[in-house]
C-alpha cells in the first residue's frame, strides 16, 4: 500500500471541524527513570477517551450525502463502537452498532446513549463482524471496520501528522499499541514517510500479538489463543491493509506482559493522576522495554496513550500485578516451628520493611506456613530476605513472579486437605462471559471429584480457576483427555511450589 497517499490524506483530513488536536504533555517521572525526556500523546483525551474517534470522523466526512442519511455500521465491543456513535450523532447520522453478546452492561450503556441502535449478537468479535457485515449488505450501509479500513487507517493516521507538529527535533522514538493495526499502521506511514530517522516501534502483549507474529513469520498469521486483559487490542489476526503497511514502516514490535502493562498504568497515573486502560499503557510498557534491552540512545521517546476506558473492576487486579511488575513485591513463604514466639521471631527478622500481605494457618503441630507480600526495592534484597532467615533456622522460599501463587495461593493459604489423597491440580483460563463458569463446570466429566477449587474475577475479560481433581497419577492421560475437549488453556499445577506449601497433602519438594 502507498502511503503517500496515508500521508496526504491524514495532512489534509476534515476531522478538525469536530475534534481537536490533542497534547504532548512531559512525564517527568518516567523521564527521570529512563534518562531521557518522555512525552506523552494524550489521545485519552478525546471525546470518548479514545483515538478511535479520529478513523470514525474521517470515513463519516468522506461519505456521500445519500450514504450518510441512511447510516452507517460498525463491529464492536468496546472504543471504536464508542467512536463511531459519537461521531453519527455529531453528524445526525442513524448508526447501527453490533456487539459481543457478553459486552459489559457500562459499555453497551455507553454506546446506546449516544443514540445508536445496538446489536448484541456472537460470543466473539468474528462473529459478531460477520453479522454486522449481512447487516450492512442487507440495508445497503458502509461499514466501518476497527482496523482493517483504509479511510479508518488515515484517520488515525492524523496523530503522526500532529506528532511531527509536536515533537522535538531531539526524538527518537514513537511507541504505539497494536492490536489489528490500524493506529500503528496510520502513525508510521506518515513518520516514516516524513521523518524516516525517527524510530516507530508497536507494542502488544504476549498474549495477543498478531502483528509480532506476522511480521516474524512474513505473511498474515492466526493467534491459537488471545489474552483478553488488554481487551481493545485482543485481536487473533493483524489488518491485512495494516501488515503491509508495517512490514516496510514499522521499525520493530516489543511484546510485553501483564506485569508490565499494570506497571506502566501505574506509571502514566503517578505522571498524569489519570488511570488509562490497559491498551493505553502499551505505549510506555514499550518505552520501558526498548530502554531495558540497550537500545535507547538517549534521544526523548515518545508513546502514545491511546485510550482511558478503564474497566473500574480491574483496578484492585491491576494494582496487584503492578506492584509484582515493578519487583516492589516479594511473596513470601516460609515454614516456622509451631511453637510459641516463632511467629513473633519472623516478624522481627523482617525488620521495619512493609508487610502488604500476612497469611497464617495452623498446619499440623509441628509446621507453620506463612504466606507474605513484603515491599521490596530490588530483587537483590528479596534474596537478601530468603538468605537472612535460612541463617537464623527459618526455610524460606520467594514465589515473587509465580502465576500460581499470585493468582490464586496467595488467596487460599489454609486450604491443605486434612485427608490423605491423591490430587492432580491445575490452572485454567476461559473466556468471562455469561454463564461461563457454570459452562465450564457442566463440561467436565461428573465422574471426576473436585477436591480443590478457586475462582477469583479480576475485572477482565478471561476467567481464572486453580482446580484439584482426586485421581490417581496413572489417570492423568485420562483426565487432560477431557480437558482437551473442552478447549480452554489449562497448565498442570501439582508441581508447583506455592501449591506444595499451601495447598498439597505432602511437604514441599526442596530445590535441589
């Protein structure tokens, strides 16, 4: 694709007859902690506290009069659905916005009192574009794709025509969240096109990168499976518009965790004191990434935050992780003697550090477990820890990082069985729909006993249980058999060292 043509349509693009150019505001923290200046590209600040309403202005003003007066189209679950009814209500446009069937009531809330008529149809956004598309060719109506759009792309595309207005000559990089596509797409082809010296990097998470895996296999590729935490840029498949585009103009991907994504959330709020969505925080995960691997040369680095619809649910979940991103949370174990003044003992050898979190169960009468979050600055002092207690007699071990403790252990310290039994566990993940644990349920085999259990809503749109069954080790076949059918990610936990602690009949392997 020609992106001269991008270019000169986003130089020239009508949307500022309804919108604004947004601000490239300092974050002096951040500037601070990576030696560089940061300036941040505040498309939180839209009307929608999007950048989505940027390619739905665009392709609305370049519609013909007829097409505008019968309305227009569009897919989705989440910000672009926002967009688009903003922008048909601006311009007296009918607007027929088709969602998932599982969107969250505040969304479809959203999109309905901007006057769209909404569509709640498939469990998924491919089926739900596939009934916006028979929609759309039934009424003779435009749709509007999210990402996969020329005129959506040069819409977007107008946020690098301002960046090069705004930046500095001394920048040197631009990161900007990828999903399907569009928005990376659209910045790069006009930056790379003007100002080719300046780097332009896109950034998804590890559990939704599309585009990564496209540009690394050279052609378009389908993701098995697709995280949902940063909803609006869970995406299976990159734009095919968009990768062609990206693999001449996009100077590389960095693919970031949860981790780091709660942390850079936290980070834009101490420089802003606004709590953007996790997509919104891509762009300083990604800042923070390409600092950490060397390749900063000292120039400012510019991400673009691109979205604020915050899920309020999430916030206890992102503060979790974020503090577990940072390393400024160690998890703790530790096993004391079950006598008087032990557990005294320990609190004395932690010293003056903050304790977040204390968990304490009677476990038989001679052990103790203990389960803590302690504030920590670095990883060299949780080592510290783990080494001071070994010292004085106290078995420690550091669970910081693991997904088992920190999802679900650090929730259910007590819960080791009073009986002897033979107990596989493990660790699933399932879409957070309607019904969708019950669904979960009723698909297991009923001959298998459950004799653990824990489920815990974060606020996203994924479902996470910790689940024992009572089954012999020589059943295991058998069992991960009936999880195969079901077809919902699951990973083995028996083996796991938190879960050893707290939660199994028999002792915690020690390390060798």
């Amino acid at each position: 694709m020609k992106t001269a043509a991008i270019v000169s349509e986003a130089l020239t693009s009508p949307i500022y007859q309804h919108l604004r150019a947004t601000p490239l505001t300092e974050a002096a923290r951040l500037g601070a902690e990576l030696g560089c200046r940061v300036l941040l590209k505040r498309e939180d600040q839209q009307p929608v506290f999007s950048f989505k309403v940027r390619g739905a202005y665009h392709k609305m003003l370049k519609l013909p009069a007829a097409a505008r007066r019968r309305g227009v189209v569009a897919a989705s679950a989440g910000n672009h659905a926002q967009g688009v009814a903003h922008a048909a209500r601006a311009l007296g446009l009918p607007s027929h916005i088709f969602m998932p069937e599982h969107t969250p009531s505040i969304k479809i809330q959203a999109v309905d009192a901007m006057g769209a008529k909404v569509f709640l149809h498939g469990n998924g956004f491919d089926q739900t574009l596939k009934a916006a598309r028979a929609h759309a060719r039934k009424h003779d109506l435009p749709l509007f794709h999210p990402f996969d759009d020329y005129d959506v792309i040069c819409g977007q595309a107008t946020i690098g025509a301002e960046l090069l207005r705004e930046m500095p000559p001394s920048t040197e990089a631009v990161f900007v969240a990828c999903g399907g596509g569009g928005l990376l797409a659209g910045i790069a082809a006009v930056i790379k096109h003007l100002r080719p010296g300046i780097k332009v990097f896109g950034v998804e998470p590890v559990d939704a990168a599309c585009m990564d895996l496209a540009l690394r296999k050279g052609r378009l590729a389908k993701l098995d499976y697709v995280g949902t935490f940063a909803e609006t840029v869970a995406v299976a498949q990159a734009g095919t518009r968009n990768f062609r585009i990206c693999k001449e103009a996009v100077d590389g991907m960095f693919v970031v965790d949860i981790g780091a994504i709660c942390n850079a959330i936290k980070a834009v709020y101490e420089d802003t004191r606004t709590i953007v969505e996790p997509a919104g925080a891509l762009g300083v995960a990604g800042a923070r990434a390409y600092h950490a691997a060397g390749r900063h040369k000292g120039g400012d680095l510019v991400p673009v935050v691109c979205g604020a619809n915050m899920n309020f649910d999430a916030l206890r979940y992102v503060i979790e992780r974020s503090a577990a991103g940072e390393d400024s949370e160690m998890l703790l174990a530790a096993e004391i003697p079950e006598r008087p003044g032990s557990f005294l003992k320990l609190c004395r050898l932690l010293g003056k550090r903050q304790v977040r979190e204390f968990n304490y169960r009677y476990s038989d009468s001679s052990q103790a477990h203990i389960f803590a979050g302690i504030s920590v600055k670095d990883q060299a002092e949780r080592r510290q820890i783990v080494d001071n207690l070994a010292k004085r007699g106290i078995t420690a071990h550091d669970l910081t990082g693991d997904e088992t403790a920190e999802l679900h252990v650090r929730h259910m310290v007590g819960g080791r069985t009073s009986v002897g039994i033979n107990e596989l566990v493990y660790r699933f993940e399932f879409p957070e729909t309607a019904g969708a644990l019950l669904n979960f349920l009723s698909r297991l085999q009923k001959d298998w006993n459950i004799s653990l259990f824990h489920y815990r809503f974060h606020g996203a749109d994924v479902g996470r249980v910790l689940i024992g069954f009572q089954a012999e080790p020589g059943q295991r076949r058998q069992l991960t058999q009936a999880f195969d059918a079901i077809g919902y990610p699951y990973w083995p936990v028996s083996g796991n060292a938190a879960y050893g602690m707290f939660l199994a009949d028999t002792k915690l392997s020690r390390p060798d």
